[in-house]
C-alpha cells in the first residue's frame, strides 16, 4: 500500500527524469521523414458549409477582438490614473515589455473573469503567460492592480494556480510581479478556506522549490497580508523602493492597534526589507532598474538551451502547409451538422500539409497519425464523427503508441452532441461496447506520460470529450477556438434526456436556451475551463510555442542533483 502512494507521489520526478533522459544540449541530427501530403482542396459542394462557417467564424473574431479592447482598459480610466499618476507606477503590460525579450509571448485565458455572477473582473485582475525572458521561456503571474487595487477575487486565485500547475507540469521557472491588496474581502469565503484556494499559491512555491522549478518575485506595488508571502517565499525577489510594501497589516491597522502614526515606507518599503528583514534580495530604485535585475537572476538558472544554429535549421526545414490558415475559419464548425472533414483541419496545421495517417481504414471517425509541426514531430487525434467502439480502440492503439516513443499527442476536439440513446436490446449492447472501449480510451489518455495538447475546434460535449483528453485529463494546455460549444449536451439536443412529462416542451425549450448562452466559448473561458479563446489561424503558431515551451525542461542541468528544499532566511 504505502510502495502504491509512493510511486504516485513520485510521477511528476519520473516525467522530468523521462525528459531528461532524452536530454540535449549536445548538437542533434532530426531524423528525416517524407509523410504523404494530404491534398485536400476545398470542394464546390462543400462551399455552402464553408461559407456558413466563416460568416459565424468572422462574428466569433470581432467578439474577441472587442473583449480583447475592454480588458486591455483593465479597471479604467480613474483606476489607471490613480495608478500612473498618484501611485506613479506602471501599468502592467508596460512592466512585461520592460521583462520580457519580446512583445510575443503566450497569454493564458485573457477573457478570464468576464461575465462572472460577481460581475466583470478584467483579466481575473491578473495577467498570466508564458514568455522569453533572457531566452527562456517562463511563466509570469502579474497583478493588475488598476483592478480594485490588485485584490484577489476566486478567479484570481484560480488563474494564478493554474498558472503556477503550467509551471509544475512543463517545469517552467515562474516570475511573480506582485501588486495586490491581498483577498478581495467581501468573497473571502470563497478564496481562503478550501484547497484550491489562496493558501494553495504558497504550498505551490514551496513544492516548485523542491522540484527545483525556479522563482523570482518582483515587488513593485503592495504585498499586503497573504500578498506577503509570495515574495517570502520565492526564492529570489527584488523590491522596487517607493512603490512596493510588504506587510500583513497596513499603516490604518497600526494606527487603529497602537496609535502609532507610521509611513508604508517605514513599515514595510524595499529599503527595510533588503536592509534590515532581509525578505528580499535585491533593491532596485525604480521598476526598470528591477526588470533588469530580474533578467539577470534568469540568466543564472542554468539552462543550456539548444545553439541558434540548429533552431534556425529546424525551422528552415519545416515546410509551411500547402493551404492558408485563414481557410480554418470557414472549416471551424458553426454547430455540429456543419462539420467537414477533420483531415482538412489537419492539412491546414501540419508542415507542408502532410501526415502519416494510422489505421487509416479503421474506425474512421476518429482520425489519428504522424506530423510535424515546425519540425516538431506531434501524434495527432481528431474526431471526424461520433466516437464508436472501432474508433475508441483505434484511439487507445494510437495514444499507446505515441506514448511508448515519448511522441506529444495533440487533439483536436470535435465531439457528438450527445451520447447514443439505448432503444433496443442490440443498441444496448451496442452502447455497452463503446462504454468499454471509451473506457479504455480514457485510461490510455490518463496514464499515457507524453505532453498533450488540446484544442477544441468544435463540440466538446459528454464522455468522448474525457477521452479527447478534456480539462479533467490535465493535457498541458488546452485551448478553444471561439466558435467551440462546451456542454455536457449541444444546445438543441436536451429533448431526449428529459423525462416525458406534460410541460416537456417549455422545459425544453427554457434548459436549450440556457445550454447555448453556458456553451459558449466565452462563457467557458470567463470562469477557466480552458487556457483561453485562440483563433484558428494562429493555431499553427501556438501549437509551436507550446511544443516548444514543453522541450525547454531537457535543457535543464540543476535537476540532475537530488532535490532539496530551499531554506530562505
Ligand atoms: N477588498 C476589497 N476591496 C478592496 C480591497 C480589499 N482588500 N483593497 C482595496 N480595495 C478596493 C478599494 O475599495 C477601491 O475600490 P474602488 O475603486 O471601488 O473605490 C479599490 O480597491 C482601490 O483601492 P484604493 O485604496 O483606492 O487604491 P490604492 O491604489 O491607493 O491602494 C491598496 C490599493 C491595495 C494598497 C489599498 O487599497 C489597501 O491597502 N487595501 C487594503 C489591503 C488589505 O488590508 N488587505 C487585507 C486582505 S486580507
């Protein structure tokens, strides 16, 4: 029994030992490949669907482009001035274009946070991402104080752990730009008691230390009460004099429990803590001096990344697919009828347009083989049709296999409305097959170690969406594209799980409503479900930065020693 707990304990150490044995570092020669190119042109026929698609598709587009503005305007305008002009801080974008190498970097669930039944929170209040800093790719979590002063409501909380479980999963060093007021007070109940709530942040620090996943807290606002912890317990962080403060009770509190008059500075500003507590390492006078400092705490951390000169080779290699991307927006399913054939998808996503297919002649309505992706070579699973007995086995094989030759999985989600209903004794044990067969499909996804990458660029609604590797089977991200639907059933779909009653059809009627507005894309990313709302036409891109971002940890040295936990003072 206690032998069982601990081999569970100990997976996440065999994955990066898995990954380190791989390890680079040394000049590696890719091994050459000619997979058939799926020529795959659209058809006249197929033209209505396409442009039905599109129009929906082109909606979808100017819906993100417009949350896009209204969370860039974070907490507004009067916040923003408090912000620049009385606090005279920066905003938060402005603090990773002085972090980060570029402007291009991965952003995770920006849309988190709006339509909640608390109202909009913009960004969650914190931006969370993935970018090159000092060339390596790492997790930033950054309060966005413009948003009721960088307090923590529950999709804060939630955003930045599913940050930091990013940071666990694909062992990516993790900066911390904190500006917060602590909990946001009115929802504590719902931030500070359970498990995954606020204390988790800390528990997360203290395991990523021992893991040796690294971590850097800039301090550059206030770390009031709980906020005081992050910088504590990272294991390296700067203060920036002036603006940042770190307490568990602020000056009101002093002066309401002693009486005494005392300044932020005084009781808890960048010269006390780097001169007298020692809670943090570095003084910096001001944010940009922090960020350069921060940059150089990064080029410490003993990553040997792969030479230019083989990126650039890889990436020469890598042929572009033979059709544009824009033609996903039109292949991008508007609802369920309107799917084409998931092989066009595919062809539109790999290198030079080509895949090799597996089974090809079996369960064809699930799609499954070998490609590349910027040279990357992916298994890729995609459901082209409801997932049956022969599909699910198909599925298992395929996922086994990627599995044993350490090859990362990427599916693209696109599931049945809804289940097969049971009729008749032959459906019965029709049903009861495929129950079996998903449930070995499932088990295969669970267990297999490999990265996974999810997309959703249709439905994802019952059991075959567990077993296309959903939220639940933690693939290392999973994104949707804005036409998805997210639903236990498709909107339309509901009538027949209903008990037959008298009021059937307005029941009906009123759970079809409320399915489409709770399918929704956005309604999904606004509570987290997903690591946020992407574009078709980007996909390729993202797919390579993640793939990317997810290699990073084989070229780590400092885990090579055996792990011990980091003592701060
Ligand atoms: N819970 C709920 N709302 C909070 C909050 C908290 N902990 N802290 C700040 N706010 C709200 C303020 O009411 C204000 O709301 P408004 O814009 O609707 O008026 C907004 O956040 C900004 O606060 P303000 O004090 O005007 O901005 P600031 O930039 O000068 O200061 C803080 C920001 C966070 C430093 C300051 O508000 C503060 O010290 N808050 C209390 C922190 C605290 O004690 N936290 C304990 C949590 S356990």
């Amino acid at each position: 029994m206690h032998r069982c707990i601990f081999r569970f304990a100990e997976l996440p150490w065999q994955c990066a030992a898995r990954c380190m044995s791989s390890s680079s570092g040394k000049r590696s020669r890719v091994m050459q490949s000619s997979f058939p190119v799926l020529d795959l042109p659209l058809h006249p026929i197929q033209h209505h669907i396409y442009e039905a698609n599109l129009r929906n598709s082109t909606a979808c587009h100017k819906k993100c482009t417009e949350l896009r503005e209204k969370v860039k305007k974070g907490g507004g305008e009067n916040a923003v001035t408090r912000h620049t002009q009385r606090n005279r801080k920066l905003l938060v974008r402005d603090r990773l274009r002085l972090l980060l190498d570029d402007e291009d970097f991965l952003e995770l669930s920006p849309f988190a946070g709006l339509g909640l039944p608390y109202g909009d929170i913009p960004s969650a209040g914190c931006l969370t991402g993935i970018g090159r800093i000092s060339g390596l790719w790492c997790v930033f979590i950054a309060n966005d104080a413009t948003v009721k002063g960088g307090t923590a409501y529950p999709i804060t909380v939630k955003k930045q752990l599913r940050a930091q479980e990013i940071a666990i999963q694909n062992r990516l060093p993790c900066v911390y730009l904190v500006d917060s007021g602590g909990a946001f007070l009115p929802l504590q109940s719902e931030i500070f008691p359970d498990k995954n709530q606020g204390g988790r942040t800390f528990y997360n620090e203290a395991i990523m230390s021992a893991m040796k996943i690294p971590q850097v807290a800039v301090v550059c606002g206030s770390c009031t009460a709980g906020g005081a912890y992050i910088p504590t317990m990272a294991e390296e962080a700067v203060m920036v004099h002036r603006i940042g403060t770190i307490f568990l009770g602020g000056p009101p509190l002093v002066k309401a429990a002693t009486g005494e008059e005392v300044t932020p500075e005084e009781l808890g500003g960048a010269r006390l803590h780097a001169e007298v507590s020692g809670c943090v390492d570095h003084f910096a006078w001001e944010e940009k001096e922090a960020f350069d400092y921060t940059k150089n705490i990064i080029s410490t951390f003993n990553f040997q990344l792969p030479h230019e000169e083989e990126d650039s080779t890889r990436r020469k290699a890598a042929e572009e697919p033979l059709y544009a991307s824009e033609e996903l927006m039109g292949l991008a399913p508007r609802s369920y009828n309107y799917s084409l054939d998931a092989k066009m998808i595919v062809s539109r996503l790999t290198d030079g347009s080509r895949f090799q297919e597996f089974k090809a002649l079996y369960g064809t309505t699930l799609i499954s083989g070998f490609a590349k992706i910027h040279g990357h070579l992916v298994g890729i699973v995609a459901n082209n049709g409801v997932l049956s007995y022969e599909a699910a086995l198909k599925g298992s094989h395929f996922i086994q296999l990627c599995d044993q030759r350490d090859v990362p999985l990427i599916f693209l989600q696109n599931t049945a409305p809804s289940g097969a209903l049971t009729l008749s004794t032959k459906q019965a044990e029709m049903n009861s097959n495929c129950l079996k067969a998903q449930g070995s499909m499932m088990a295969a996804v669970a267990c297999a170690s490999v990265p996974k990458i999810t997309v959703v660029v249709g439905g994802s609604h019952g059991a075959d969406s567990y077993a296309m590797c959903g939220r639940a089977f933690e693939p290392n991200f999973l994104f949707l594209w804005p036409n998805a639907r997210v639903s236990v059933t498709a909107p339309g779909h509901v009538g027949a799980l209903l008990p037959p009653d008298a009021e059937e059809e307005e029941e009906e009627e009123k759970l079809n409503r409320r399915l489409k507005e709770e399918s929704s894309a956005f309604f999904s990313s606004g509570r987290m479900w997903d690591d946020g709302v992407i574009l078709p036409q980007d996909t390729r891109k993202i797919l390579k930065d993640c793939l990317e971002i997810i290699k990073q940890q084989h070229y780590q040295l400092s885990t090579k020693k055996s792990q011990s936990m980091l003592l701060r003072m």
